[in-house]
C-alpha cells in the first residue's frame, strides 16, 4: 500500500516536473525568437550586421544612376565609402568621415538575354532580387553566397564564393563591368579589357572605384536531391577526391565538421535529379517567421547539449537525405534565419581560411588543437571547395583549396574582441604556413605583417 501510495506521489511530481520544462521550453522559444531588437543607427553612423563596427561618417548618398555616381565622385573632396548590403563585419563598407554611398537603391536589371544565359545589372541589386526575375526562364545564378541577401557589388567586391561543385570564385561568372574611378571616369573592364582594373576591382573592396554595372553569366535552374554521408575528418580528402569532385551530377557540395571534437563531418551534396519533387515552391518563401530555426540556433550555441543534439536531432530530421527541390530555392536562403533577437551582449560571426586541398590533414588538427586550447562557441565549419582563382589580384584561392568557414558566436566587450584576436591569428598563421590564406570580409584580427604574407599581391594591388 506504502509503495503504491509512494508511486503515486511520484508520477504526480513527474508530470507536475514535464509540466513545467514544457512551459520553460515555450516561453524560451519566444525568449529567444522575438522580432530582432531596432538598432537606433543615427543617419550617418554605418555599422555591418555585427553590430561590433559603428563607423561614423560625413553623410550618406544613395544614388539611383550612374551619372548621379560620376557626379558625387567629380564633387566630392576627401574620401568615399561604398557600402552595399553591409553584410562585411569588419567595417569593409564605411571610413570615418567619409561621404557613404549606399548603393542599395540602385537595383535594376539593366539586359537580359535567355538565349545567351546572361543578365546585366546594377550593383545594389541582391541575388534574391535576380533570383526573382530568372526564375521564370528556369535559370539560376551561377555563382554566389548561401545566402541571398547579398548585393551584386559587395559580391564582386569581395570575390565570394559558395557551395557549387566544379566552380570557385564568382569572377568565374563575371563577362563584364563597369567601373567609376577615383577621377570620376567611367571605363568597361572584363578579362579582354582594361585587364588590369577587371582583376584588380573584383576582390578589390571598393579601392578602385565603383561597380556600377556587372554583366554575369547564368545557369539551369534543376532539381536537385540532397544525399548525406557521415565520415571521420580525416577520411574527407580521399572521399572529396575518389568520389565527388569530378561528379558533374553534383551541383552543390559541403562537408560540416561537429565541433566538441572537431574529428566527424557530415558531407552533403545536391545531386541533379529527374525525381518528383518534395519541396514545390520554386524559391524560399520571404515571409516566413524563422522561429524554429532561431531557436534551434539558440540551443545548439547555449545549451550544454547543444552540438550533441545537432548531431543526433537536428540534424538527421532538418537535413536528411532524400529532399527534392529547385536548385533555386536551395540558393534562395534569408540570413533572417540566423538573426538573434538582440546582438547587444553576444552576436554570431563568420572567419574563413582557404587551405591548399593538399594540406587539408595538416591543417585540421592543428585547427582543432587550437579551438581546444581557446574553446570559443563554434557552432560549425563548413567546408567547401574551389578551384583556382583566374588572375584575381587579391585573389584567396591561389591555387586549388579547401575552404573553412568558422561560424561562432562571440561577446562584444573589449576584452571578448581581444580574445577572440589571440586565436583568430594563431588560425591565420597556421593557414599561412601551409601556403593558405584567410577571407578578408570579416573582423580585421590580422596583423599587418600577416595580411601581407596572406595576400602578397596588396603592394601591386594598392
Ligand atoms: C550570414 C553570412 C553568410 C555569408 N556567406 C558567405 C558565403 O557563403 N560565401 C562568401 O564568399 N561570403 C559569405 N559571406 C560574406 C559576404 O559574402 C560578404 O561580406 C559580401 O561582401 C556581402 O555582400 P554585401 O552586399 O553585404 O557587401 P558589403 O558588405 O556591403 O560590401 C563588401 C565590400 O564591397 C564594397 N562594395 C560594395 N558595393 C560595391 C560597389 N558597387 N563597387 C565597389 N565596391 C563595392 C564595400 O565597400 C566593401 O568593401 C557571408 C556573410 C554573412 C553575414
């Protein structure tokens, strides 16, 4: 009798318990997924996505044409800054004091030719935003970021990259352009003209004018299936090479490596496909709230467990193998996924190494033995591949590389900045000694003696 009575009063405290981790749970996911805080950003102080570089400046003009360019560069005395979607988080888009020119109202598509798969645009025009106006022809860009809230100028600026398969900087797509130089002349450049200003402007972060208009060629927008594999890290090099870089049929490809012990990766790859489709719109949808995927942010970057259920949960439900969909709408993600609700005390932030692919299995232990040694909050590195940059004078794939990107989340004291300086340049000297590099759209950490051994062409460049 005792011990029925006892069970009794067991399971009412273990459901009154359950009960209330529930309603922790919710109130939690709301905690947590509220509209982001409004940053108060006085009209002439321009910060990045970050929120850790407010940058005054002397006023900020959004010009709508290229004359509007050509005039504001001829009239304006002292410095100019460009800014595009303001994605860069180590102040890449403003300069103190300077005149701002906001290009994100200049976003027109200027030509398009389906027979010839290529679009001509003005530079403030964000992917999604071409994205939208090929679809219809079942095209698709043909190199960019994972994201698609990035303009066609910071792209250019910056030579990004994504996770296409058989590709590398996206100076591979780019037929031509036009530029604004510091005299205000407007000049075409592509690799048959003006070849010194086309590869030293893409990649070139603004330094040598505007891009005012860039012709890209274009892709097939296919079905794409996604197929996972789970595998050791040091496994990878010998899969990349034995099974999927020459697979045509591969459209994307990463590998994500599990923090904690930095030694299992996830390879994940879209395969072109002729299968019915799981997924029927043809891009992201822009309304969507994100609730679900800002929460499981917040618990893989909090939570003790965190990358334990990533790697168990999440995961195998949110990314298992089998989804059909448009090649467009894997390239149409919204970097509102990944928005806090506040970035007032911690905020998320990017690092990228670029590793000769040869040296991947010099490079990933050392890498883990320093994220061991300073365990910052890495929520994941992603790797991806390129092949050679063209002739890029900035370029960061100097031969062909494995790309690290590092996503973690970081305090925005003083004291937090500094220390995630200490390790960010022990991971810069360990690229460099490995004949690597790393990206130069993120926190300036580098030393100076660092960003010229990294970049060693920045002398001809400036
Ligand atoms: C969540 C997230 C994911 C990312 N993923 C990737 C990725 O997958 N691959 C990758 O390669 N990068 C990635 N990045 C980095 C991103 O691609 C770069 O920061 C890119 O520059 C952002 O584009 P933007 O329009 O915001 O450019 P901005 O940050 O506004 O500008 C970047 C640079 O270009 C210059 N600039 C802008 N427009 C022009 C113009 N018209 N003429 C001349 N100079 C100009 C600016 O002055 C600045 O120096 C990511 C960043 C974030 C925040």
């Amino acid at each position: 009798m005792k011990l029925l009575h006892w069970l009794k009063r067991l399971i009412i405290w273990a459901s009154y318990f359950l009960l209330l981790c529930f309603f922790g749970l919710v109130v939690l996911f709301f905690a947590v997924t509220t509209p982001e805080e409004k940053t108060s950003e006085e009209p002439t102080l321009v910060n990045d996505v970050t929120q850790l570089n407010p940058i005054q400046v002397s006023g900020i003009k959004q010009p709508r044409s290229i004359q509007e360019i050509v005039d504001l560069v001829k009239t304006h005395e002292g410095p100019i800054s460009i800014g595009g979607g303001r994605y860069s988080m180590g102040g890449q888009t403003a300069s103190h004091q300077a005149l701002q020119l906001d290009l994100r109202q200049f976003n027109q598509v200027v030509a398009f030719s389906m027979a010839e798969k290529e679009i001509t645009v003005e530079p403030g025009i964000t992917w999604r935003e071409i994205q939208e106006y090929i679809d219809k022809f079942d095209l698709s860009v043909k190199i960019m970021q994972t994201y698609s809230n990035f303009t066609v100028g910071g792209s250019l600026s910056v030579n990004v990259h994504g996770r296409y398969l058989g590709l590398g900087p996206i100076i591979y797509t780019v037929k031509s352009i036009k530029l604004v130089l510091a005299d205000g002349q407007l000049i075409a450049a592509s690799p048959q003209e003006n070849t010194e200003l086309f590869y030293g402007a893409i990649g070139g972060y603004g330094a040598l004018g505007v891009i005012v208009e860039a012709t890209l060629s274009l892709d097939d927008n296919v079905k794409v299936e996604r197929i996972t594999k789970r595998m050791s890290l040091d496994q990878y090099h010998d899969f990349f090479f034995g099974k999927i870089r020459n697979d045509t049929s591969i459209v994307f490809h990463n590998a994500d490596i599990y923090p904690g012990s930095y030694d299992e990766i996830q390879s994940v790859s879209y395969v072109r496909t002729t299968k019915a489709l799981t997924v029927e719109d043809r891009l992201r949808p822009t309304d969507k709230n994100y609730r679900p995927e800002k929460f499981a942010m917040w618990v893989v970057s909090e939570t003790p467990c965190g990358g334990w259920l990533r790697k168990t949960i999440l995961d195998p439900v949110f990314n298992r193998d089998g989804v059909v969909e448009w090649k467009n709408h894997e390239a149409s993600y919204n970097v509102k996924e990944l928005e806090p609700s506040s970035r007032k005390h911690d905020t998320y932030v990017l690092q990228e190494y670029f590793i000769p692919v040869d040296q991947i299995n010099a490079f990933t232990p050392r890498m883990r033995e320093i994220f061991l040694r300073h365990n910052p909050n890495v929520i994941n590195v992603s790797i991806r591949h390129a092949y050679k940059d063209p002739g890029s004078l900035m370029a960061w794939a100097r031969t062909e590389v494995f790309a690290f990107v590092v996503y973690y989340k970081q305090g925005t004291t003083e004291l937090d900045k500094q220390k995630v300086g200490v390790w960010t340049r022990e991971l810069i000297d360990l690229a460099a000694s490995l004949d690597g590099t790393y990206y130069l759209p993120y926190q300036i950490h580098a030393t100076k003696e660092q960003f010229q051994t990294c970049y060693p062409n920045a002398d001809t460049f400036y």
